[in-house]
C-alpha cells in the first residue's frame, strides 16, 4: 500500500536491534483516515471471504481492527487480552506468546463466549515479525474450533520470516507493507514489491 509506505519513509524511525517506529501514525498516536484507507485495502483483499469476527492483540492492533472492522460489514472486534483482570469472568481461551517489542513473554486471553466454533476470523494486527504473536492467536482460534479466513498485517518486517512462514503453513497474509530491510545508521528502509 503505497500510502503506508510513504508514511513510513517520512515518519518512522529505525532504531538498533530491528525496531521501528511508527508511533506518529500507527501505534501510539493514530491516523484514523489512514486506518481507514488500510481497512479498505483488506476489504478488497479478502472480498468473497466469510468473515465473523476480528481478532486482534491489545493494545495496538485494537484501533487498526476496530476502523477495519466497518468495512466488513461492522462485524465484531475481539482483542487478546495480555493480563488477567478481575473483568475478566467465566470460562477462557489462554495462550502464551512472545513478545519482540516487549522482548517477554505473556499471556494472551480471550473469553470463550466471544470466540465460538464455526466462526471465521480475520486476524489483525500492527506488526508482524518472528510471527509469535499471530501463532498465539492462531492457537486461540484452534481452540475455539473457529476458522482463521485471513491474516491482514500493517507493516510485516520481511526480513524476520514470520509472514513467510505464515504464508507457507498456508494461511492468506495480507501484509500492506512489507520491510525487507532496515539501516539504523541511514534510516533507510527498502520495501518489498
């Protein structure tokens, strides 16, 4: 997606050991309109394909999927939670995965009475990376006996082979930027075409 692309070239920041950031407009402070253009452009990409629910990590993937979530019909918007909390009751779908950001491990929560089997699910998320992330998500969906339909990424950084791993396992990731490479001492940043 070439206005991502573009919005990453002007406003991100590579910082040491693989880091990104695109706090201006997609993770912290956040470009609603650009949300929506990139909700469009899943919306296209995944036309035709039964879709339920959105899942999505806290925090960053909750804007993102929530603006995503009206162009498929205003389906419903599920986020992992990170944390147990005392709102969170009954019966749970609980994973635990890997963060690169947070460079931890944590647990990933979802009530069992917002994931159901047979429902088809659009998984949505900020970054993708080494994909850990994604597989917890995956692993929730298994569990549920409901039906991950497609994988819409922001910005995958290609060079870390979670997309392409996610691609070979035969899952449709529809990453709308995908970094192949990263220089910290340049700031260069080289898209994959």
């Amino acid at each position: 997606m070439q206005e991502l692309e573009e919005r990453i070239q002007s406003e991100g920041t590579v910082k040491e050991g693989n880091v990104l950031k695109v706090d201006a407009f997609l993770n912290h402070q956040c470009d609603v309109r650009l949300f929506d253009h990139m909700g469009a452009a899943w919306a296209q990409h995944f036309a035709g394909k039964k879709i339920d629910k959105i899942l999505t990590i806290e925090a960053s993937g909750i804007g993102i999927a929530c603006v995503a979530a009206r162009h498929f019909g205003d389906v419903p918007v599920v986020f992992a939670k990170k944390a147990q909390s005392i709102n969170l009751d009954g019966d749970q779908y609980v994973t635990t995965v890997y963060s690169f950001t947070k460079q931890k491990e944590f647990p990933v929560i979802v009530a069992k009475k917002y994931l159901n089997a047979g429902d088809h699910v659009l998984l949505i998320d900020d970054f993708l990376a080494n994909g850990k992330a994604l597989h917890g998500l995956i692993n929730l969906c298994e569990d549920a006996g409901a039906t991950v339909t497609g994988i819409g990424i922001a910005v995958e950084k290609g060079f870390q082979g979670g997309g392409d791993a996610l691609r070979a396992e035969g899952y449709d990731v529809d990453s709308l930027a995908i970094v192949d490479a990263m220089d910290p001492a340049t700031g260069e940043i080289t898209f994959r075409h």
